[in-house]
C-alpha cells in the first residue's frame, strides 16, 4: 500500500499501518504519559490511498494543536484557579 500523506502543522501525529489502510492518530508525550496524562493517544483519521482533502487536513491540524494544547497545559500543572470575588474594586484587579 502507499505511504500516507506527510501532514504539516500537526503536533503529535502519527500514522499507523493497517491491514486495510493506515490510521492516523495524535499521540501525547511519552514523558507526561508517564506522569499520568490521558488519553495517551486518539484516532483521527483513516485513509486508504485516495487523496486527502484539504479540508480534512485542516480538521486534523486543529484536532492536534487542540489535543497538543491541552497536554501541555496540563503538564504546567493545569489552568491555575481565579481568586474568589470579594466585591471589592481590588477584588476585580485581582
């Protein structure tokens, strides 16, 4: 079968012989794996030679960098918490 299309822009992923085609997926860092970080990896895509649309490029590339962000957000320790409001003025600068 024919080697799978090189898709730029898209962080961690990864392509995968089948024995029908190849299935394309994004696959999280081995080292924040190891830490814990789910899912370690998602399908996105299967192809089976013909060409890929652009638009379905494009869909991967954002499904990466969405799934590469938040990976990387959670190995900085996550989103840090907002302050509780104390309906102050230095509450809202805060």
């Amino acid at each position: 079968m024919n080697n799978p299309p090189k898709i730029d822009n898209a962080p961690g992923f990864k392509w995968r012989k089948r024995r029908t085609g190849w299935s394309g997926r994004w696959q999280a860092r081995d080292d924040l794996v190891e830490r814990g970080y789910k899912p370690k990896q998602q399908s996105l895509y299967f192809w089976k030679g013909e060409e890929i649309k652009p638009v379905n490029i494009g869909l991967i590339q954002a499904q990466c960098a969405e799934l590469q962000a938040d990976m990387l957000v959670w190995g900085r320790g996550g989103i840090p918490k907002a302050p509780a409001y104390d309906d102050t003025v230095q509450g809202l600068i805060d």
